[in-house]
C-alpha cells in the first residue's frame, strides 16, 4: 500500500487529473490523505499557487505531478510504478482503421 499526502483545495480540477493519473501509474494501492490547504494561511503560503503537490512519508514532494513522465520519476525512486502503464500511456496512437470508400449503386452514393 502507497501511503501519499495531496495538498489540495475544494473543486481543484488538477487534483482530481492528478490522483486519477496516480492510480493509474502505481503499481499498488494507493491511499492518499487530502490536506486541505484554504483552511490554513501557512499551506496557503505555501501550496495555493503550486497544487496539486503529493508528498511521501519523508516529506519529498512533488509540485503539479501532471506530466506522465514526471510523476512516472517520482514514483519510480520509490519503487511504486508500473512500467508497463507507463509505457502504454506514453505510446502513441494506433493509427486508425482506413475508411472504406463511397460508392454508387443505382444513382445513390453510398458511405463505406
């Protein structure tokens, strides 16, 4: 079990990308214990213009984790991501099927 700290506020967007992306990567359970930071001038000070910020247990944190490969990093310091979730998000779309084209049949076009 991951045990992570989210500093967070009410309604943060990101937070929430944030936490989903973190699921995502990790490689085990995630629990994650939401600090409030409008509440607190001193978290305010601190975090209002720099969440979303996770924390670990010794306190290391990451500012705005959203991009993949940055929080992807900081999960594998710790031992906690998994690569081949990484790997297939960072992959690039398949290209899609070609259409198949319109024809006519009796003076009506037709899509394939």
């Amino acid at each position: 079990m991951i045990k992570l700290w989210l500093y967070t506020t009410l309604g943060c967007h990101l937070c929430a990308q944030l936490e989903a992306l973190l699921h995502t990567l990790a490689n085990d359970e995630v629990v994650l214990r939401h600090i409030e930071i409008s509440a607190d001038d001193d978290l305010m000070a601190r975090y209002g213009v720099r969440i979303p910020v996770l924390a670990d247990a010794e306190g290391v944190e990451l500012d705005r984790g959203l991009d993949p490969k940055c929080l992807g990093e900081w999960l594998r310091v710790r031992g906690w991501l998994d690569e081949a979730a990484l790997k297939a998000l960072l992959a690039p779309p398949s290209a899609p099927k070609p259409a198949k084209p319109a024809f006519e049949r009796n003076g009506r076009r037709y899509l394939g």
